[in-house]
C-alpha cells in the first residue's frame, strides 16, 4: 500500500471506531483465558494460572469504508469466589462466548448457570455463542460431552455452537467471528458494513490463525499472572 493510501485510510478512520464489548464466561478451566489469548495474540501459554478479578484484550479487526471495528474481549475468573463481580462485567456487552470444557462434564452443566447468569445481567438483547473448547483432547476416551449435546443445548437456547481448541487454534478464529457477525445484524447499517469486513477482510489469516502450531512464548509461564500479557490488551481490574 502506497504512502499516499496509508495517509487517506488515517483520514478516514478518524471518528470511525467501533469499539464492540464481548464477555466470556463459563467455569474455571474451561480454556476461557486461552481463547482470548489465542484471539488477540495467537498464543496458546500452557501453564497459565486461573484469572483473578478481570481483564480484557483488544484486537482491531477490519477496515472498511473508512471505519475500524476494534473487539474488546472481557475474561474473568470462572472461581466462585469472583462472581459478585458480574454486573459490571456484562455493562455493554454486545456479545457473550459461553465456554464449557468437552472433557469435563461438570463444566458443561454449569452451562446451564452461567446462561442464567447472563440473562440475569445482560442487555436482552446480547448474542451468545455456545463454545465447547479443548476439542483437541475430543477425539478419545477423554470426551465427556458428545457434539449432538452441544448442539441440542445451543439450539434449544437460541444459541450459535462451535468447538474449539484454543491449544491447536481450530475454530477459535470462526468462533470470534461468527459472534461478531451475529451482534452485527443488530447494528445500524454503517456499523453492520464494518462488521461484515472482518469476516471477509482477512480470512487467509483466519484460516492460518485456525491451523497455526501451538506457540509457547518464552518456555512455560507458570504463576505468571495473565494481566497485561501483550502490548494491544488491557488491564481492569
Ligand atoms: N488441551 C487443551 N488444553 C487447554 C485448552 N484451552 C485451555 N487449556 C488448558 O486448560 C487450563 C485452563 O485454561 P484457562 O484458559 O486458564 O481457563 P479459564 O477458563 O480461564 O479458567 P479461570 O481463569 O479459572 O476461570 C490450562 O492448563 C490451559 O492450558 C485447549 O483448547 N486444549
Ligand atoms: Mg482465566
């Protein structure tokens, strides 16, 4: 791209920026933390410690006719003990990963809870996404929830449903990307466009992201707080 085409595309971006809130949610272990680290950085850390309080990634996703659509992505600690943070978690959010673990039955019952949880405290009219992470370890002995039932919770509830492994990166990129589209059929008709770009902008790089090898940044990262583990995510806490 030309220096003279950099220059218009800043020109255009000015006051163009639709920053869209996402949440994830589901119990501790899931992979919640994982999934936003493979979405905003593409990085999978094995020996992450549970995530206290909350935190969000940012990661800009298109341009298109003039305007950026930049997904903030919330995580928050699946541990009881933080749960009396919800309210101010779910303040704007647009669109919800309801994340179970398909090896772990009891995370996929708590489904159920945290669904209630959002309906208890989101905007009516919030997407959620059914999410059945670690499918890497699905293929064995070691599954506990099969793909029929992920389907059936989903469609029951109105749900959209993918599995995916944040550790090999399949289906993280689809599942970020189907939510967005779904929040942007809600959205007036210039941020809709926007949102409509991610989808087809770059999906070589979806596609890469979805096959990449897991990445190990700087050997095993255990007790490392997972706050502020990139330059583009953001701390609250
Ligand atoms: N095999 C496999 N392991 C995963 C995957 N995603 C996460 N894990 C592992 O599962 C464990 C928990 O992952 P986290 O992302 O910390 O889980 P969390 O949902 O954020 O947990 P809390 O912060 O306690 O709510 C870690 O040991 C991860 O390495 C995956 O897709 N496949
Ligand atoms: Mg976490």
């Amino acid at each position: 791209m030309t220096a003279q085409r950099n220059q218009q595309q800043r020109r255009d971006d000015d006051g163009h920026v639709y920053t869209l809130k996402f949440v994830l949610v589901g119990d501790s272990s899931v992979g919640k933390s994982q999934l936003v680290s493979r979405f905003s950085k593409n990085l999978f850390l094995p020996e992450t410690s549970s995530t206290v309080g909350m935190e969000f990634a940012t990661r800009e996703l298109a341009y298109y006719g003039g305007a950026r659509l930049k997904a903030q992505v919330w995580d928050t600690a699946g541990q009881e003990r933080f749960h009396s943070l919800t309210q101010a978690y779910y303040r704007g959010a647009v669109g919800a990963l309801l994340v179970y673990d398909v090896t772990s039955r009891a995370s996929f019952e708590g489904a159920r809870r945290w669904l209630r949880q959002i309906r208890d405290n989101a905007h009516r009219n919030i997407a959620v996404s059914l999410v059945g992470n670690k499918s890497d370890r699905g293929g064995g002995a070691q599954r506990a929830v099969t793909t029929a039932e992920g389907v059936a919770f989903a469609e029951a509830n109105g749900m959209d449903f993918v599995e995916t492994s944040a550790a090999t990166g399949e289906n993280v990129e689809t599942a970020f990307r189907r939510l967005i589209m779904a929040v942007a059929r809600l959205l007036p008709e210039g941020k809709r466009r926007a949102a409509a770009a991610v989808v087809e902008a770059d999906a070589a790089a979806a596609a890469a992201a979805a096959t990449a090898a897991v990445a190990v940044a700087g050997g095993t990262a255990a007790n490392t707080p997972q706050k502020s583990t990139s330059g583009n995510s953001e701390v609250c806490s």
